[in-house]
C-alpha cells in the first residue's frame, strides 16, 4: 500500500492494481458539488474523485461507490483519515442492483467507468474489471444515475472519444440530456485522448462545447506527491 498527498493534504490510499490517473483527477475538476449538496463517486475504486473533492475543504454529503473488496478498503481508509467538515460515507456493493438511501435525492454523480467493450484483458482480475465493460455497462451506468438523481441533478462522465457518440446516446436514452463537454489532449498530440461530459437529468436540449484542455504533462499539473510505502 501506498499514500499518495491532494493539494490540501488529503491522503490518498493506492495498492497493486488500484491507483489512478489524470482521467480521475480531470473528472473531479470538470464538476464539483457545492456546499450542502449530495454527491457520489460511482466506480470510485481507491476513491481519488470523491476525495479530491474533499480537499477542497466544502462541507457536503459523499457516498463512494466501489464492486471491488480491495479498492473499497482503500477507498474507505481514505475517508476514514478525513477530517474535514464533510460526510463521507464508503459502500462497497454492486452498482446495478444497489440504492442508496439518498436515491432521487442527489445533487451529482461522477463516474470513471470501464472504457473498452473488446480487445485483450488484464490477466489481473481487479485491473480487467476497472478497465473491461462486463461488470459494469454504460447502460447500467445510466440506470443507477436515472434512479438516484433529483431532477436537475447532474452526473459528469469521462470516457475516452471514440466512445463519445455511444455514451451520448445511452445518456439522452435515460432522460439525462447531455448538457456540457470537453476535449482533453497533450500538449504536442493533434487528437484529444479523453472526453469529458456533463448530463442533466430531465432537462431539455442544449449542448455546451467548453474549450479544449491541453495538458503538458499530468504530474506537473496535479502536483500530487507519493510517501513513502506503509
């Protein structure tokens, strides 16, 4: 196991096959609850959204939201390190037949889902998982975020572009109208690598085109740092 540090200090718990990467941090940053709201990390694995929007020190309700043991133990020693003035609440469960207890009431969901539907898979059982739909769809994905949020209620996704046009779809086909977008791509590189898109449950058309992030590299953006192993 290691600690890695957020800006403010908030310890981030990873192990062998369960770290994170910019994608999860971009996906924070892209949509952050705001103060009293309701929020859920959704496949939050060592929980890194959930709790970068705890180091930025508002008070609000987070249900992380993670199917694999080893992950939610991380995730969950994360949260139990916080001490700030949020309520951070770690499930471990299976997504597709899980409620909450906040169902119909949240405010915001972000979800790093499994981007690939074919190709090789990991012969570790826990990085197949995060990477390989099959535990978990796009389509499920939808169904937990239809059932959960208020109407209004906004869930971001990041995924990567050539999946754009499906998840867009999935989303409008379960009244979460997609609302705002961005490119991501690295400084050098003429196509982006990573989508980001916010939808709003039970609202009408209107799509937001942000301007693209062009990023130079992720470790100097974020600036996290890594103790030493414990």
């Amino acid at each position: 196991m290691s600690v890695e540090l957020l800006d403010h200090q908030t310890k981030v718990y990873t192990g062998e096959g369960h770290t994170f990467g910019s994608d999860a941090l971009l996906l924070a940053r892209f949509s952050r609850p705001k103060a009293g709201q309701r929020a859920v990390d959704l496949c939050a694995g060592c929980g890194i959204v959930g709790l970068e929007w705890l180091d930025g020190g508002l008070p609000f309700t987070l249900y992380g939201v993670e199917l694999d043991a080893p992950a939610a133990a991380l995730m969950a020693q994360g949260y139990a390190d916080y001490t700030g003035s949020a309520q951070c609440i770690p499930v471990e469960g299976d997504a597709r037949s899980l409620t909450l207890p906040c169902a119909g009431l949240v405010d915001l969901i972000a979800c790093n889902p499994p981007y690939f539907t074919a190709g090789p898979r990991s012969s570790q059982a826990a990085r197949a998982r995060a990477r390989h739909e099959g535990d978990f769809s796009l389509e499920e994905m939808a169904q937990f975020a239809a059932r959960h949020l208020r109407d209004g209620g906004k869930l971001t996704v990041c995924h990567k572009p050539d999946q754009a046009a499906r998840l867009l779809t999935v989303l409008s086909n379960h009244r979460l109208e997609p609302k705002r977008i961005q490119t991501v791509r690295n400084r050098g590189k003429e196509v982006p690598w990573l989508v980001l898109v916010e939808a709003q449950k039970n609202r009408r058309p209107g799509l937001i085109w942000e301007p693209e992030q062009i990023l130079k590299t992720g470790a100097a953006l974020y600036g996290k740092k890594v103790e030493n192993p414990v």
